[in-house]
C-alpha cells in the first residue's frame, strides 16, 4: 500500500546549492504513509509533514523478506507441479 512516488521539493524547503533543488526525487507522500502507518510520519500543526527513513526502512525490510518467502513458496510449487506433468507426459 505504499506507493512510491517523483516530486520536486516546495519552493523554500532547500537551499539554492542542494543538489536537489528543482529536481525530480524519489520518495513517498507524508499524507499517504501516514494513512498506511502514521507512526513512521512526522506530524507538525499542519498535519503529516514528512516520513522518517529510519522507521521506514524496517518496515520495508519486511515487506521484502515476507515477498522473498512468497517467491521461494511459488517456485517450489511450480517444480513439484512439473515433476507431476513430467510424470503424466511420461505415461
């Protein structure tokens, strides 16, 4: 549920000499990460105002090691299921 996303920081956020001022950057949407898990948003008197990568990354940790587990369960089926069909077209 978390959707990655391109933007260009607010005018005023960054210095001028940021080497990402006025660029394109990857990253997420405060407003949507706080929707999916608001305790790894700040929130300052306007609402969700930033995401803090240090609880983000083991959340996203995660995630990965669950679809790691995920593919290596799929990838065994399909072997045991070709094992069967070898085993049929032999017959």
């Amino acid at each position: 549920n978390i959707r990655p996303v391109e933007f260009k920081y607010n005018e005023g956020y960054l210095v001028g000499d940021d080497q990402r001022y006025d660029k394109l950057v990857p990253g997420f949407i405060a407003e949507e990460l706080y929707n999916v898990n608001n305790i790894i948003v700040d929130v300052d008197e306007n609402g969700p105002s930033d995401w803090n990568i240090r609880m983000l990354v083991p959340v996203l940790t995660s995630a990965l090691k669950e679809s790691i587990l995920k593919i290596e369960k799929l990838e065994q089926d399909v072997v045991q299921l070709q094992l069967k069909v070898n085993e049929l077209e032999r017959k």
